[in-house]
C-alpha cells in the first residue's frame, strides 16, 4: 500500500506502481481524505486512522510505502504491517526538532497557490511533463495535520524491517536527520541521486529507485 505526502494525491506513485506491476506486485494506493468537518478540521490521527483501516484490509505480507507526510504516518501504523518502505519521511520525535521552522493556515492553499515555476524549482530532478502533471494536481492541504507532525510524534521502533530512502539533496528533510533515524531503528537505507523532496517518485531516476525498494523486498521473501 502506498502513501502520499502532504498537498499530493495517489498520482504521486504512478512511475512506482508501474514498476510495482511489472514485478507482479499487486499494489494498492491510498488517497487521504478530509474528515467529515472539512480539510481544516482534518487532524494527523484521522490520516492515520485511514491508512491503518486500509491496511487492515490487505492481505499478508503487507507492505506500507510512505512518502514525506505520509512516510510519518506508515511509520505511525507500522504494527499492522510487515515491511516498510520509508522515502523522505517526516520524521517523529526526537527528530522532528531538527526540521525547518514552518507555520500554516488551517488550509494551505497549494492547490490555488501553485505555480508552475515554483513546481519546476522544487521538481528540479524531474523532466517538464512531470513538472506539469504536478503542478496541475497539486491539492490543498490540512494545516492542523501538518503542524501536529511538525510538533513532534512519538512513534516506537518497529518491529517489522524498515528500508529509508532518502535523497542526496533536500531542503524539506534533510538527509542527515533520517540518516541519525535510520541508526537508531538499526534500518536499511538506500541513499538516492535525486536532488529534491520529491525526486525518488517524480524525477528522472524514480523507476531505478522503484526497482531497487522491489529487490530490497524481495530480499526478505515479501514479493515476487
């Protein structure tokens, strides 16, 4: 199963599910959704909520795939899975006091703010389709998620592997934090030649990034 970031969609993954498919993985992606009181209302544990129901449904070996924002919340619901594959992920505490200081409205305005020149700069690794595809579809987001996040989660060391991938460039998390997150959890990590945030699932080398998570699995017997 597999999970987007903040101010994403489902259409995040769609170089990995390809790659996914073509190894015979039957791979399922989750789009969040606001609660029931609007985006504004919508808090980190109702995300939460939604990916460990929907993981709940799958069937053994369950793999959980999350990136940034949602990198924390398969993190968050790591007891009901069998594998986690981490890309960017917003960390928990004690890490997330490292992270860049930010503030948001209780909707952040992604979707009616984007830009395409903004989009290209933060997909700098990415070819101009894929810039377009994202700034078309980039969507609003809820800003009491993202500060609840940035506030500090604790999430225990699961028990399940772990495999982090991170970028070699990335101003959002900055690859020394997971590199210290990896350590303590006694991960795997596959360090990237994507320069941005996003760059392992939208840039010019998330197809090889892809397929080296689907080695990393089926080195522990999960797929294939």
């Amino acid at each position: 199963m597999l999970i987007h970031g903040a101010g994403g969609g489902a259409w995040e993954w769609n170089r990995w599910h390809g790659v996914l498919e073509a190894h015979a993985i039957a791979a399922q992606v989750l789009e969040l959704q606001p609660a029931a009181q609007g985006l504004g209302a919508t808090a980190l544990q109702d995300y939460a909520a939604q990916v460990r129901a929907a993981l709940q449904a799958l069937q053994r070996p369950r793999v959980l795939v999350g990136a940034s924002l949602g990198g924390l919340l398969a993190a968050m619901c790591a007891g009901e899975a069998d594998a986690l594959v981490l890309v960017n992920p917003l960390p928990p505490a004690p890490w997330h006091r490292r992270l860049p200081a930010r503030s948001w409205e209780p909707v952040v305005p992604w979707q009616r703010n984007a830009r395409l020149h903004s989009t290209c700069q933060a997909m700098q690794d990415a070819d101009d389709a894929s810039a377009l595809w994202a700034f078309r579809h980039w969507r609003d987001e809820s800003g009491q998620a993202l500060s609840q996040a940035h506030a500090g989660v604790e999430v225990a060391k699961p028990d399940c592997p772990a495999l982090f991938v991170v970028s070699r460039q990335d101003e959002d998390v900055p690859p020394e934090i997971i590199f210290e997150w990896v350590q303590v959890w006694r991960a795997d990590r596959l360090e990237t030649l994507a320069n941005s945030h996003v760059g392992p699932l939208l840039g010019r080398q998330a197809p090889a990034i892809a397929t080296q998570a689907v080695a990393w699995l089926n080195r522990l017997g999960h797929v294939g």
